[in-house]
C-alpha cells in the first residue's frame, strides 16, 4: 500500500502522525516535517524542559499534532518557533529563517540583577520587532516590558504551568510516613525549599544571590529561635544552603528527586514553604506548594502577587525583609482553625495554573492568533 493511500485511509480517521510516520510522508511530499509548532527547551531537566514538554503534551490532546519540543533549533525553518527561555532566543534568533513566526517566553529578569543581565535585557530588546509574541509569566512581568517599549499588544500573560493532578495534598498516612522517612521528628516545622540557588550545575557552594539563599538562610535562623525548625532540601546546587545550614546548627535533609512523582512526595512533610527570591519567573515551587496544601510565604516576585491573596492563600512580603518572613510564617503557622480554608483557597487559585488550561491558552492566544493552525 502506498503512503499516499495510508494517508488518505487515516486522515478522515482523525490519527495523529509520529514523528517517524511523518517525516515518512514529508519525504513523500504529503506532510510538513514537523507540526506546525516547535517549541525550544533546554537540555538540562529543569523547568524549561518542563515548561515546553508539559506544554506540548496538553496541546496535542486538545488539537493532534500541533506541538513538538526539541533542543536544537536550527531543525526549525517554518511555522511557529516558541523559545522557553530568552536567552536561547536571543543567542539563536537571527540564525533561524525569517519564514518563521517567532514567540519567546520572558520570564525574569531586570537590569538590577547585575550587568550581564542588563546587557542580555538590551539585546533582547534590540530583538522584539522580530518577535510576532512574547509570553510573559506574571502581570509584574508584563508590566516591566512594556515599561521598557515593548508594544502591550505585542506580550500575552500566561502562567508557567503546574501539574495539579500530581501536585496534591496527602493524606495523613502519607504526611506521617513522609515525615518519618526524612527523620523529621514530632512537633517540628518542617520548611521546604527546592529550588537551585547555587551557580552551575556541581555542588552549588557559590551562591546564586538573586534566588536568595543568604535571605532564606537569615529567615530560618530567626525563626529557630522561636520554633524548632527542620528544613527539607530538594533541587541541585544547594551547597551554599547547607554549609549554612550546618553553620547555624539547624537540622536539614536533602533529596534530589530522581522525577516528577518523586518531587511531588518531597511536599507531604511540609507545613511551610519559603520563596525568599529577589527575583522569579514562577517559581515553579510556588504553584506545587499551593497545589499540595502547603502554605507558602513569598516575597513580591514572579507569579506571587498574581496567585496570592496575601492572608487568604498565602502570604506576600517585600524583597529581602527576614523580619516580615518570620512574621508572616509565624502568622501562618498559628491558623489552626483557618488552616484548611486557607489551603483549600490556595489549591483553587493555582488551578488557572494547570497545564491543560496554559496549553489552551497558547493555542488561543498565542499560536492560532499567528495562521498557523487550521
């Protein structure tokens, strides 16, 4: 049977094509080689690679063969490029052939966070009459682009996503035995922290400031003296974090999740989550602690101000203020009685955040917006 007849036999059957079956009948001059909408992702398996596979997973339930994600872009040459990280835009865009309709993610990012920062924000400006869109994570984000020139029709707010169905608070048994695997012993408040905050991808003894290991280190501290903290690591590069750790005499662990399932067990001990960044896109840890029930304390960063009512899903406190973190955890921490309304509230507001409804939004607002989907 010829291709040409597999084609026509599967087509009204409404089959999606592999990628083998379809670069099988690019060949034969019946199908473009790739879906219409390839989406860059970072080698490294962190929340880049997450962001664009997640993405593509659910655009493709809603509309077959629509997404792909790959880490080389120079496979790109037509239909809709998506960057996940701006920097990969901007090292790879004026390579890429102008039959392309160029989208780019911009996450964070501020001329303050140093002079490599600055430099990259000018050529990324330099760049946005080439971009058809640029997705930015947060309304605060939103606004900082368009406050440096960039055209507001030009910049579609859509969150990173979250997946709400593995993110999902635990039962007492699972809290308890997860509490018992970590040693964390009865009556302590166990604060989670899994993001990478040291440079590079080793040990991480340098640290990387603008995630703000020094503040979650003072933060810890000054509340040990009220209460008798436990802190639960995840994340690569956190030697900074424990050399401090053990410094200061506060009982840790550290678990590097081998995947996602893992991740998501990481939370059930928690009764705290700490986001002490200076500067964020998500973080990605901030919708997981909100999905599985755990409160969190944020600084005024990324996607926070958009998610948290402060006092009703969480809590909201200006960059590097360790006094105002200890005050709102200690807050947080004596809600017994409002405890489970505020976490039932922050798992329903995260819910804009599930994958499935950020992958409808990049269909409808971003891709199909540009022509390239029927």
């Amino acid at each position: 049977m010829s291709l040409r007849s597999i084609a026509s036999r599967l087509k009204p059957l409404g089959y999606a094509v592999n990628a083998y079956g379809r670069r099988a009948l690019a060949s034969a001059g019946l199908a473009p080689a790739h879906p219409p909408v390839g989406l860059v992702i970072e080698r490294a398996d962190w929340a880049i690679r997450w962001w664009g596979s997640f993405i593509a997973e659910e655009a493709n339930k809603v509309r077959p063969d629509t997404a792909w994600v790959t880490t080389n872009p120079s496979e790109l040459t037509s239909g809709v490029v998506e960057f996940g990280s701006q920097y990969q835009w901007v090292e790879w865009g004026r390579y890429l052939s102008p039959d392309c309709h160029f989208v780019s993610t911009y996450f964070h990012g501020k001329p303050e966070d140093g002079p490599q920062v600055a430099r990259h924000i000018d050529a990324f400006l330099a760049s946005t009459p080439r971009l058809s869109r640029i997705v930015a994570s947060a309304t605060l984000v939103r606004d900082r682009l368009v406050g440096w020139g960039v055209p507001p029709e030009k910049v579609a707010v859509i969150p990173i996503g979250c997946e709400t169905n593995r993110f999902l608070p635990p039962s007492q048994q699972q809290r308890l035995a997860a509490r018992e695997r970590f040693g964390i012993r009865p009556g302590e408040i166990a604060i989670g922290s899994f993001q990478k905050d040291g440079d590079g991808w080793g040990a991480g003894d340098v640290p990387k400031l603008i995630k703000g290991p020094d503040v979650f280190l003072a933060a810890v501290e000054r509340l040990s003296k009220d209460l008798p903290v436990f802190v639960l690591l995840g994340g690569p590069a956190r030697g900074y974090v424990k050399r401090g750790l053990e410094r200061l005499g506060i009982r840790y662990a550290y678990h590097y999740a081998p995947d996602r399932d893992e991740l998501a067990k990481l939370y059930h001990p928690l009764d705290l989550y700490l986001v002490t960044s200076r500067e964020e896109g998500g973080p990605m840890a901030l919708m997981e602690s909100m999905s599985s029930h755990v409160p969190v304390v944020s600084t005024r960063v990324g996607m926070a101000p958009d998610l948290i009512t402060d006092g009703v899903t969480g809590a909201l406190v200006e960059v590097g203020d360790v006094e105002a973190i200890a005050r709102r955890a200690h807050a947080l921490l004596a809600l017994p009685n409002r405890a489970a309304a505020l976490k039932a509230a922050a798992r329903e507001a995260v819910m804009v955040a599930d994958w499935s409804i950020v992958a409808r939004r990049h269909i409808d607002e971003v891709w199909r917006p540009l022509g390239v989907l029927r």
